[in-house]
C-alpha cells in the first residue's frame, strides 16, 4: 500500500486527514509507515511455527521504530529526542539481523531480502537525516 493510498483509506475510515499535521508530513514518518506494512506483508512468508518467534519480534522491532520516532519528535529536550532517536535507530538494528535471519532459514527469497534491506536502510537515511541536526 502506498502513502497515498494509506491516507485515503485512513481518512475514508476515520474522516480525518492527518497527511499534513505533525510528523505525518515528514519524510521520514512515511518511509517507517512503509517498512512497518512490509514488515507485516512479509511476515505471512514464515511459517506458523514463528508466529511466536521471528515473526513477532519483527512485528515488535517495526512497531518500536515508529513508535519511539513518534514519542522522540514529540519530546522538547534534546537530549529525550535523542534517546527516543537511539532506540529507533537499534530497532533497525534489529530488524537487519533479524531479516539476515529469514534469509539464512530460506523464509525469505533473495528478492524478498532485497526489497526489505532498501526500505529498511531508507529508513536508516532519512533517521540519520533527521536526527543530524538535533545531534549538532
């Protein structure tokens, strides 16, 4: 689902726009939204048996980089942007690893891989872009 598309099916749902108020503009905030529903169509790749295991936590790591993005941008200190900076930058991490993971156990085809490893490092990009000049 594109951004677009999100929106119009939020707003379709919910009656409220959110495209241009607060962190929803931002550049950053819709790649996340974009890793976080890949995230989820490529969990229903791996079998059953992790729906406890790979599957959650990965569900989790991509939450937690919205998430702590989110409560980050909201915060006023420098210093509680940053720590909510940090650990959505370690969710990444994780997410790297753990996708390595589907690839080593054959969850994943080599494209699956390669789709997710560009939206994730996207994410990284933009994170890094913006967390820049809070660091200066």
């Amino acid at each position: 689902m594109k951004y677009h598309e999100y929106h119009e099916k939020f707003e379709s749902t919910t009656g409220m726009d959110k495209s241009e108020k607060s962190y929803h503009k931002l550049i950053v905030w819709q790649k996340m939204r974009e890793l976080l529903v890949l995230t989820y169509e490529l969990m229903k790749k791996l079998p059953n048996n992790e729906e406890f295991g790979l599957k959650s936590q990965m569900r989790r790591a991509a939450v937690s980089v919205i998430s702590n993005f989110v409560e980050g941008y909201l915060k006023r200190s420098k210093k509680e942007k940053l720590h909510f900076m940090d650990i959505a930058e370690t969710s990444l991490l994780e997410l790297e690893a753990q996708s390595e993971i589907c690839l080593i156990l054959k969850y994943w085809s080599n494209d699956d891989y390669l789709k997710f490893d560009k939206k994730r490092s996207e994410v990284g990009f933009f994170l890094f872009r913006y967390k820049s000049p809070i660091s200066s």
